[in-house]
C-alpha cells in the first residue's frame, strides 16, 4: 500500500513538491490513497481534487525515506 500511495504522489507532484500537470483524477486518487493511509490528516478535497501540497509532499518525503527511496 505505501509503494502505492508513493508512485501515486510521483505522478502528482516532482522532486521539489511542485504539483505535475497530471490531470485532476490522478490528483483526487493521489489523495484518496494518502488519506486511506493516514486518515484523518487533511491531503486535499477528494471532490474537486484540489489538494493541500505541503502535506502531500511531506508524506512523500516520508515515504521515501522509510521505503528507502529516492524522488
């Protein structure tokens, strides 16, 4: 699950955390994924796809490191 929620997030965002012009349904999956993770955090609005950057990339990040990864 977390290498999926990871290759997700490489689809919506780059190595810097800049949103990817990836198409709102990638985006609204992306956060769909990173909320059935970690629910309860706020990774977005799964509606309008419009997500909150700073915390999906942060889970990026994270997921990175503990998959042993690199963007």
């Amino acid at each position: 699950m977390k290498q999926r929620v990871l290759n997700q997030l490489n689809m919506v965002l780059d190595n810097n955390g800049n949103p990817r012009a990836c198409g709102r349904d990638n985006v609204k999956k992306a956060i769909q994924l990173a909320s059935e993770l970690f629910p309860g955090m706020n990774y977005g609005d799964i509606d309008t796809g419009k997500m909150n950057v700073e915390m999906l990339y942060l889970l990026k990040q994270m997921l990175e490191l503990e998959l042993g990864q690199e963007g």
